[in-house]
C-alpha cells in the first residue's frame, strides 16, 4: 500500500503532504496483532499502516488520500487525518504530539467508565521534545491511568538527529522519570516488539498503570515526499535496509523448514502478494471512482 501511495503521489493522484511506513512495519504489525476492535488507538501523521491493521479499508483510506467523499474522514483530512470513530481509530493528526493527550483521554475515560478496552498512543521521538508528552506522562503515571505509549523512535524525527535536538537521548530514562516502566524493543524484529508488548499488555491490565516501549525503527524513505533528505547518508539507509523487517520474518520462519516445506511457504507468499495486489487495485479503482463532497453536504451554519 505504502509503495502505491508513493507512486500516486508521483502522479498527483495524491497531494499535499505523504509521510510513509516504509521500514517501519514490524511495530504497528506487532503491537496491533495483540490488540481487539474494541481498543483504542491513536496515531502520529505517518499512519497509514495503523489505520489499515485496525480494520479501517484499503479502499477507505484511498479514497481518503485522494480527497474523496468516500474516505474514512469524507475527504477532507487527507493522508495526514485518517480517522474512523466505527474502528475506535483516533486519528491521524499533522500536529507533533497532540495525539498522546487524546489518548489519555480515550484511557481516562474507559478507567472512569469501567470499559474492558486498552488505549494504545503512537507517536515519534520527536514528539518527546513537545510539552504535551511531557504533560501526559505526569497526569498518566499521577493518576494510574492504564495505557500504552509507544515511541516510534526513527532517530531523525522530521529531519534532525535525535542527539542534535534532544539532550537526554536515552529515552526510556525520559519516560522512567515519571515513575513509569518503560522497555526499549527492537522495531525491525517483529518477535520482539510481540514479546515486549504483550508483556506490557499484561502489566497494564494487572497493575491499571501506564507502560511506555521505545521501540528502534527506521523509516527507508524521506520524512515525507517534499523531504529533500540531507541529513542522513545513502550508505547508512542502506545499512538499515539490511534489517528489513519483512525479510527478517522470512528468514527466520524458513529457518526452521526442509526443502519441500520453502518450496510450499514461497508459493504461500507469491499467492498473498497476488491477493494484496488485487485488493490494492481494487482500492484503488474505488478511490478513482468516487466523488467530491457536496459544498451543500458541509452544513455550515447560516450558509
């Protein structure tokens, strides 16, 4: 999807701002496959990939990018604003951190109300810097308040070194300050970010408190596509792309197969591909085919 996204935008089919998952998808694939469609979740502006692994479709989030009225957000928040209140997906929103605060919300309120429903935050480590996180780390660890954060810690936020913006770089000392558990996890291995999650899934539930994981991934692609990319060089994106999250769970599930057990799991893969290619193209054409909402479909008072 992500790839398709990036030729879109190329053809102007998409506009405005594009920010990928590209290398990142070990983490939102292992901390959702640990989650219900009861629970909530919240994301950064980079969302894509958790909008769609929390049941919200590929046709949906399409439409949504090319601005049509059959988008999840009806066309009018983009790839930046995808968000589905049937999915318990919160967003999707372009402002650095303003998601952990409404997540500690949705969390708030579930406490109050006696909901069986985790709260589960995503955010970059850029957003550590901003006064919201800070806030609702204090109010979280002050108040018990049973939730996830989880820091997609990519090392370059929009576009400068963690060690250039932020003076404590050890972020789970960040998060420990406030009297919280926190984990460092390993973003390109998707056994790791399962086993680490699932265990802060458990702590949350038995001691009604927060738990923060700092989990290390890359992004292969720039920011987003206006980014020029200056700050990082070719040879170390390609040293990560080495750890392709995606390569990596294929090998290690063939490692434990004899000969005639690879020749059927590759022609498992090749048959998945061809069915994700369909739905893709199908998304698409759904997208293409849908319309521009209404100017009287606003409902804006006095018009």
């Amino acid at each position: 999807m992500e790839e398709l996204c990036a030729e879109l935008y190329t053809k102007e089919k998409i506009r405005g701002f594009l920010h990928l998952y590209i290398g990142e998808e070990a983490v939102a694939t292992g901390v959702m496959s640990l989650l219900s469609t009861e629970d909530n979740i919240v994301g950064t502006y980079r969302e894509h990939a958790h909008a769609l692994l929390k049941g919200v479709s590929a046709k949906a989030i399409f439409a949504e990018m090319f601005g049509k009225f059959e988008g999840c957000s009806k066309g009018r928040g983009g790839s930046m604003h995808l968000y589905s209140v049937a999915h318990r997906f919160f967003g999707g929103s372009a402002i650095v951190g303003s998601g952990i605060p409404q997540a500690l919300g949705l969390a708030f309120a579930a406490k109050n109300l006696k909901e069986n429903r985790k709260t589960v935050c995503f955010f970059g480590e850029g957003a550590m810097a901003e006064g919201a996180f800070h806030e609702s780390m204090n109010m979280a660890s002050l108040w018990n308040i049973p939730m996830l954060f989880c820091c997609e810690n990519n090392f370059y936020a929009m576009g400068t070194a963690l060690n250039r913006s932020q003076s404590q770089i050890d972020l789970v000392k960040k998060a420990r300050a406030y009297v919280m558990e926190a984990e460092v996890v390993d973003g390109m291995n998707i056994f790791d970010v399962v086993e680490k999650t699932k265990q802060a899934l458990s702590y949350i539930e038995r001691e009604k408190k927060p738990y923060f994981l700092e989990f290390k991934t890359y992004r292969f692609r720039a920011h987003s596509m206006f980014d020029p990319e200056l700050y990082r060089s070719k040879n170390e994106v390609d040293d990560w792309k080495k750890r392709d999250p995606i390569e990596f769970i294929k090998k290690e599930i063939t490692k434990v197969m004899n000969e005639d057990q690879k020749k059927e799991f590759f022609k498992q893969w090749e048959e998945v591909n061809r069915e994700i290619a369909e739905e893709m193209s199908d998304a698409i054409a759904f997208a293409e085919a849908g319309r521009l909402e209404n100017i009287a479909e606003l409902n804006i008072e006095g018009s």
